[in-house]
C-alpha cells in the first residue's frame, strides 16, 4: 500500500525553478525524519535531502545552495524547493521515510526533465 505520493515535477528550462511535494497517507511522517531521493535513468538512487520533524535539515552536495526543503506537519506534507535546475538534475523524485524505504515502500514519483 502506497504511503506517500509525490507531485510537482514537470519540464523546466535550465535556471528555472520547480517546488516538489510530498503528501502523507495518514500520519506516517509524525515522528520521523523524511528524505527527498532521486534516480536518473540508469543510476542508483540518490539521496538529495532530508528533514526532521524539528526541520533540521541535510543536503547532498549536488543540492547545496539551490535546493530547499521544508515540512508543514499539520498538513503531513514536506516540499522540495528546487532552483538554478540543470540537466543533470533531470530524474525522477521520491520522497519517503527510512521505515518505508527499508520495507521498499516507495511512492510512484515526480518526473523532473531540466532542458538545457
């Protein structure tokens, strides 16, 4: 069963902007950390950042001074601010927790296609 769904994603121009969002089934996130991960076609899986409940947060290098991310608990939902795109940042976005992600419970994902 599908806990998180992503939405947002779409084609942008390189330098352009994109918000991600990650909306909980339930109250799945209460408690817990949340991470945005990404995959290009034929790449593993990537972290790109994640959140704890007290909005601390952590980027990978790749994401660093043009990716934000924040959380709305009373709306179970966590974003994913992205700007100054770049091709290499075309992949497809998934949000999840670490319960969720070690019982590979995965949503269905946002594509993000950067044009350059």
């Amino acid at each position: 069963q599908v806990q998180v769904v992503e939405s947002g994603g779409g084609l942008v121009q390189a330098g352009g902007s994109l918000r991600l969002s990650c909306a909980a089934v339930g109250r799945i996130f209460s408690g817990s950390n949340v991470d945005w991960y990404r995959q290009a076609p034929g790449k593993q899986r990537e972290l790109v950042a994640s959140i704890t409940e007290l909005g601390a947060t952590l980027y990978s290098e790749s994401a660093k001074g043009r990716f934000i991310i924040s959380r709305d608990n009373a709306k179970n939902t966590v974003y994913l601010n992205m700007s100054s795109l770049k091709p290499e940042d075309t992949a497809v976005y998934y949000c999840n927790t670490a319960f969720l992600a070690l019982r590979n419970n995965w949503g269905q994902g946002t594509q993000v296609t950067v044009s350059s």
